[in-house]
C-alpha cells in the first residue's frame, strides 16, 4: 500500500498566475514561472524531465523544461480550452474539454515551426450529463476519465474502445493511478478509495495513521501518494508535510 503523504504547497498558484517548484519531500520552495494566463493542472511527460500545463479559458497548453528552472519552450495552440490534462505516453498528452465534452490525445514531439501537431479525439459523448474533466493515465498507456457530473471513472485504450467503466456512491473528486491501482478522492468525504487499475476488483478504502481532511487533488510519485487538502490540518499547516 502506497505511503499517504499530504503537502501543503501548492505547485501551480492561479490568483497570481504562478507556476512553483518544489524539492520533495522537504518541501524546500526552488523556483517559480509567471505566465500570462492562470494556469489550471500539471502533468508530467513520461520519460522526460517536462511538465505539461492547461490554462483556464484559454486554447493552448504549456510545455515547461524543469531541469534547472522552469522555463516555457513550447506553446502548443489548440481548437479549444482543456481543463483536464495527464502524461498518455512519452510523446502525447490526453486533455479533456468540457466545452466539447471530449477528451484528446495530442503529440507533444519538438519539431519545427511548420510542423503540423497531431491530434486525435479519443472519447467524445453527447450526453447532457457527460462532462470529462480530470484524467490518468494506467501504467500501460490507458486513460482513466472522470465525469464531472457522474460519480463515473471510465478508462479508454489506443484503440478508441472502452475497457470498462465504473460507478462509485461517492462523488469524485480527483483520480491518479499509481503501481497498479487507481486512487480516488471524493467531494466532502474523508476518504481516499482504491481499485485495480483495470477496473476489477472490491474498491477499498485507503487508511492512513492521521486523519485526513476533506483529501481533494491527488497524484502520485514513485511509490507514494501526493494529496493536497481542501481544508488543511493544523499538523499540515505546522509542519508543511506529514506522513
């Protein structure tokens, strides 16, 4: 079972249109990038050292270097605005558009300027009800698609199907696939629930030594999970990080 860590600083800062980098897990602050637009979620590229960024209202996504400070080298314009956005393989990304009720897989290969970027609709539903938001990628390149008005999480492979598809009594808030399982918070909830990631199987109920408040983002790194609070402890706003 993944080790529960909860962190106080937050990555990416939307009112002052910031970007922050962190050394885990001491927490210790090393750089941060103003950009134009308010940023919304980040993803790593696998196999890469680059993070992807989605930006709120706005048609583009960020591709940020890391190594050593957060620079942008490349803007990557797109049809429409994508909220969701997660690391599919080593050169493309999936988002997800409310707006259009899709989700997208887009190449995210450096080429040059009269480079025509792939992309290719993965999931889209007319549903009135169906509106995919947060996204994870499985370790074998499947993606995991919340649905912001369902208490659903239904994963897709490379060929467009659908593996499976699943309902939870909860209302969920975030998801993340770590080592083999698929993690998920939920909305006024004291809980992080767990499945395989192939969908199968009893969900389960993480437990963790401290009590966690209202657990809302989530991602995981390496063999832990990074969780932020919507209403921080106050051994997490002492300490900055507990375990």
């Amino acid at each position: 079972m993944p080790e529960v860590k909860i962190a106080r600083a937050k990555l990416v800062h939307k009112l002052t249109q910031k970007i922050k980098k962190f050394k885990i897990p001491e927490g210790t602050f090393l750089h941060e990038l103003v950009v134009t637009n308010e940023p919304h979620q980040v993803a790593t590229l696998r196999e890469s050292s680059h993070v992807a960024v989605s930006l709120w209202d706005v048609p583009k996504i960020l591709l940020l270097s890391t190594d050593p400070v957060l620079k942008v080298i490349t803007t990557i314009e797109t049809a429409t605005e994508y909220i969701g956005i997660t690391s599919h393989l080593a050169d493309r990304l999936a988002v997800a558009s409310i707006q259009a009720r899709r989700v997208d897989v887009i190449d995210t290969e450096e080429r040059d300027d009269h480079y025509v970027r792939k992309s290719e609709t993965l999931f889209q539903s007319c549903r009135r009800r169906s509106f995919p938001d947060r996204l994870t990628a499985t370790s074998d390149g499947n993606v995991v698609v919340r649905n912001r008005r369902r208490n659903e999480i239904s994963c897709f492979g490379g060929n467009k199907l659908l593996l499976w598809s699943r309902r939870l009594k909860h209302s969920v808030a975030d998801i993340a696939c770590v080592r083999g399982r698929l993690y998920a918070t939920f909305n006024d909830r004291n809980e992080i629930a767990s499945i395989r990631e192939d969908g199968q199987g009893p969900v389960e109920i993480l437990s963790y030594k401290d009590f966690v408040k209202r657990p809302c983002a989530i991602d995981g790194f390496k063999d832990c999970l990074i969780v932020t609070e919507d209403a921080p402890s106050d051994k997490v706003l002492k300490s900055g990080i507990s375990v």
